[in-house]
C-alpha cells in the first residue's frame, strides 16, 4: 500500500512538471504577492498581469480566473513541500518517521503557505470555485494523514486500544492549520517549538509507550 501511494504521488508530480507551460509560475507568483498585499476580492487580473510583466489576455490564457490561480498555487505548495516530505517519510514504514514527518509537513504547510490557508478562509465562503479548492486541500490532507494512520495499523505500531479510523482522527486534529493559528500565530510559539511538540505529542497519542519515547 505505501509503495503504490509513494509511487501516484510522484508520477502527479512529475506528469504536473511535464505539463507546465513558461509563464504560469511568475503569473501565479505574482498574484499571491498581490493577494498579500490588497486582498483576493481587491485584486484583479489587470493587475496581476501589471505585477507579473503579462498582458492580460496572456494571464487568461494561462488561468481564466483567480480561483484557478488559487488552485494552481495549492498545486505548487503540494508538489514542492508536501509531496516530497510525505514520500520521505513512508521510506521504510518507520513509525517514528512517518509521525516525525507528518509533524514536519503541518509547519511547512502553514510556515510557508499560511497566505493561502488564510484567503481560503476568509474568501472561501463567498466564491464558490475558492470553496472547492478548500474542499480539495482538506481532501488531500485527509488521504495523506489517513495513509499514514493505515500504514501504522498494517505494521502493528498503534496503540492497542486505537485503529486507523480513529488514529486518522487524532492527526486530523492535532496537525491542523487551527492549531497552529492557535499556538504559532496567536501565543506566538516559534515554527521549531511547534514541530517538535507535535511530533512529540503524536507519537505519544497513537504509539505504545515503548515505541513513542524511543525516537525522544
């Protein structure tokens, strides 16, 4: 099971940089500044094209709209940061590793993306096409935390009173970009701080004991 979901996830990626067209990165690159800066709904195609050195009909061309320029940066964010870190992690079907990792990806997801989970928070519930572009990320984080769960019951390595379902229930909550708002944005916790007690606090809900404090 890991090695076919290890594999479809670098044939996506590979087959996505086969496919990209020049130009599409700076447009992209260029509107998240502006998201940044004036906000999703403030922003518009004229200036993304402005900001990106584009003529218009040339960012139109490339993406047709914002929503799927929102839906191409979540693409970047998932082929540059998750992808990777999550084949790294399934190497070997370490417990350790695969909780360590799924830590690792909970902060470099926000550290590095937090501007894209905060317009799909705050823009999301107005635009229909942003709403299934949220849905699609939460739906990729769902299948990568709940391979993970999966492949720690298939090893043997959850806590006896734990199966996957609920294993997959634990990370869902613990990783997620609310608690980092809590406790990195709101409590001011550094991105190191966060990591590590994540992984910790993983480990210590879904492994046996032994198990949990061997990679402390």
């Amino acid at each position: 099971m890991l090695t076919s979901a290890v594999k479809s996830l670098r044939r996506q990626r590979v087959e996505r940089e086969k496919r990209e067209p020049p130009g599409r990165p700076a447009i992209a690159a260029a509107a998240r500044r502006l998201f940044v800066e004036r906000g999703y709904a403030r922003t518009t195609i004229e200036a993304i094209a402005r900001k990106a050195g584009y003529a218009v009909p040339t960012v139109y061309f490339h993406f047709g709209s914002k929503a799927a320029i929102v839906g191409y940066l979540m693409e970047q964010m998932e082929a540059e940061e998750i992808v990777p870190e999550f084949q790294k992690s399934l190497q070997g079907a370490d417990p350790i590793r695969m909780l360590e990792g799924t830590a690792h990806i909970a902060r470099l997801s926000c550290e590095r993306w937090w501007d894209l989970v905060v317009l799909l928070r705050s823009s999301g519930r107005n635009d229909p096409a942003l709403t299934k572009a949220t849905k699609r990320l939460e739906d990729g984080r769902l299948y990568g935390l709940s391979t993970v769960a999966a492949a720690l019951a298939l090893g043997g390595h959850l806590r006896s009173d734990l199966d996957a379902r609920r294993a997959t229930d634990i990370l869902w909550t613990l990783s997620s970009e609310d608690t980092y708002q809590r406790l990195v944005v709101e409590r001011g916790w550094t991105h190191d701080e966060f990591e590590i007690w994540l992984a910790h606090v993983v480990k210590r809900e879904l492994l046996p004991h032994e198990s949990s404090t061997s990679g402390l």
